[in-house]
C-alpha cells in the first residue's frame, strides 16, 4: 500500500460505507487523513469503521440514511459542506444487485436498482458539484460503475450501470472548466454482500469452491463478515477486494487537478464471470 497518499485537511463523503467496497473505501481515505463522512442504513458497522478511522488519527462522522430520499442524500453532502467548511470528494458508491431472468423479474427490484444505482449517483453527483463549487474546492466525484458496463447484454443490474458511465462521461465534459474531476471505477467480481440477492445455491457453491462449508446464506440477508473474509483469500485468483478498488480511490482522488484518472478498471488476475 503506497503510504505516501495524503489526504490531509480534506472531506470525503461515502455512500454505502455500512459493507463492502463502500467501507473500504471510507476507511482507505481515513487512513490517508481525508475527515470521512459514512453514509448507509446500517450504523452498527459504519460506527466500527468511524471507530478504526479515529483510532488511527483520523476523524469520521457516521450519517445512517437511505440514499433513495433525495432530500436526505441532498442534506448529507450539503452538511458535510457545513461541517468542515469543505468538500473535496464524493463517492457515489451505493449499489445493489437483482440478477435473474428480464421475463421472471419483479418490477420492484428494477426500481430499487434504478433509484439507488442512477438515481441516487446523479443526485450525489449534482450535491457535490454544488457543494465543491461553493468551497472552490480542487475536488473529485468517484461513481462506482462496474465491468457489466462494458458487457451489452449485462441485465437491467448492467443497464443501469451502463447509465453511470454515461452519466460520468457526460459530467467530466460538462466540468471541463470547472475544478472537479470525475473518476468511474469498474470494478470486477468482489465477495462483499452485494451477493445477497443471488440465488442461496450459487452462493453455498462458491462457498464450497473455497473450502468454506458452513455458510447457509439466505437471500436478501447479508453475509457475515467472517464468512466474506474467509472466502477472499481463498478465492484471490478469481476475486478481487474491496481494498483493492479502495486503493484504486485514493490514487485516482490524490491526482493533482491537472491530472484525470478517469476510469479505472479492477480486476483480479484471472477472470471469472460472475455476470455482475
Ligand atoms: N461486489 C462486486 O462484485 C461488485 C462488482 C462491480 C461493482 N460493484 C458495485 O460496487 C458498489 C458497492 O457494492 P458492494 O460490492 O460493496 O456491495 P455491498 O457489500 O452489498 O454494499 C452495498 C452498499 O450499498 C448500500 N446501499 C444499498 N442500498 C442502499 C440504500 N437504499 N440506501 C443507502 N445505502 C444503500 C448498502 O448499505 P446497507 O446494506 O447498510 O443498506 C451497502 O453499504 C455497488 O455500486 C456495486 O454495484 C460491486
């Protein structure tokens, strides 16, 4: 891990931090010094994450919310602002998957995934550009995309991802003479709970793959913490982790102004499709 990425005397927002790549992510700029605002609906692992952040130096603040109210998402970013005086960096990473047959599906899902996965990335997206543009921050927007953007036949969990690099693209040219920089991450295959909607038998398999057999998942739940963290190391050819993608952040967001990490594509060193 490259020590000497500093993010001293900046605030970063994350969506999502409560699991997964979120949480990673939150922690990797807390680490670097960045104050971190944790934004998701479970506190209990946000207030461990802010717990280690403080620890180690740093300072963090835990806001528990769902990012599909838009006036609630709206006021994190511009409290943030309030806060600390400051925004420099957004990361609009909250997402979640509903796999499965178009003609099987149910609606609800496709809006859940459209109002967390679009919706809620562009209304964070509009906040920060407000908000860094009132502190005139040298500041990044970082959208977490996927490699099923770059798939034509990805689901409605791929189209919508399609959408975020669409939406990024468009933002980074609309903010060329702007201060602001935007970064769309795509990361690979990761054993975090985004796997909580896949089907318990797919899921008790890959647990096998790795040697883990006492694991009963139950879809919709998430996982325990220790099952994720056995499976990681077990299957590190095929997976990657959330630290990767969260070093992937830092380097992108610790960029001088003049320099645009615009996309970054992580992926273990053997591909395996999950079809995420
Ligand atoms: N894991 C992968 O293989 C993979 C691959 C490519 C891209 N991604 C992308 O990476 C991002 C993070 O996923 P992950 O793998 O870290 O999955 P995860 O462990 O399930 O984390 C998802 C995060 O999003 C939050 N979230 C979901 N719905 C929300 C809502 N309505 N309001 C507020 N927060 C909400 C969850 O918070 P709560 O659970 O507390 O509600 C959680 O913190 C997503 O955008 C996903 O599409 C994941």
């Amino acid at each position: 891990m490259p020590a000497s990425i500093s993010l001293s005397g900046k605030t970063a927002v994350v969506t999502g931090a409560s699991s997964g790549i979120g949480r990673a992510i939150a922690e990797r700029l807390g680490a670097a010094g960045a104050h971190v605002v944790l934004s998701g609906r479970s506190s209990a692992p946000m207030e461990a994450s802010a717990k280690k952040i403080e620890a180690a130096g740093g300072s963090a603040k835990v806001v528990p919310m769902d990012v599909r109210d838009i006036p609630a998402l709206q006021s994190l970013v511009a409290d943030a602002l309030a806060d600390k005086g400051r925004l420099d960096i957004m990361v609009n990473n909250a997402g979640l998957s509903y796999p499965g047959a178009i003609a099987d599906a149910e609606p609800e899902h496709w809006r859940d995934m459209l109002e967390v996965n679009v919706l809620a990335l562009l209304v964070g997206c509009q906040a920060a550009i407000r908000a860094m543009r009132e502190c005139k921050a040298e500041g990044h927007i970082v959208n977490i995309s996927s490699i099923a953007a770059l798939r034509r036949d990805s689901g409605v969990y791929g189209a919508t991802k399609h959408a975020v690099n669409c939406i990024t693209n468009t933002l980074r040219q609309e903010l060329e003479d702007d201060t602001i920089r935007m970064v769309n991450i795509m990361p690979g295959a990761i054993a975090t709970n985004f796997a909580r909607n896949f089907d318990p038998a797919f899921l008790k398999g890959l647990g096998a793959m790795a040697g883990v057999t006492d694991f009963e998942p139950v879809q919709g739940e998430k996982m325990p913490d220790e099952i994720l963290e056995k499976i990681q190391p077990l299957m590190q050819q095929v997976l990657s982790t959330p630290e990767d993608v969260a070093e992937a952040v830092a380097y992108a967001v610790s960029a001088p102004i003049n320099v645009n990490v615009s996309e970054v594509v992580v992926r273990p060193g053997k591909s395996m499709d999950f079809s995420i």
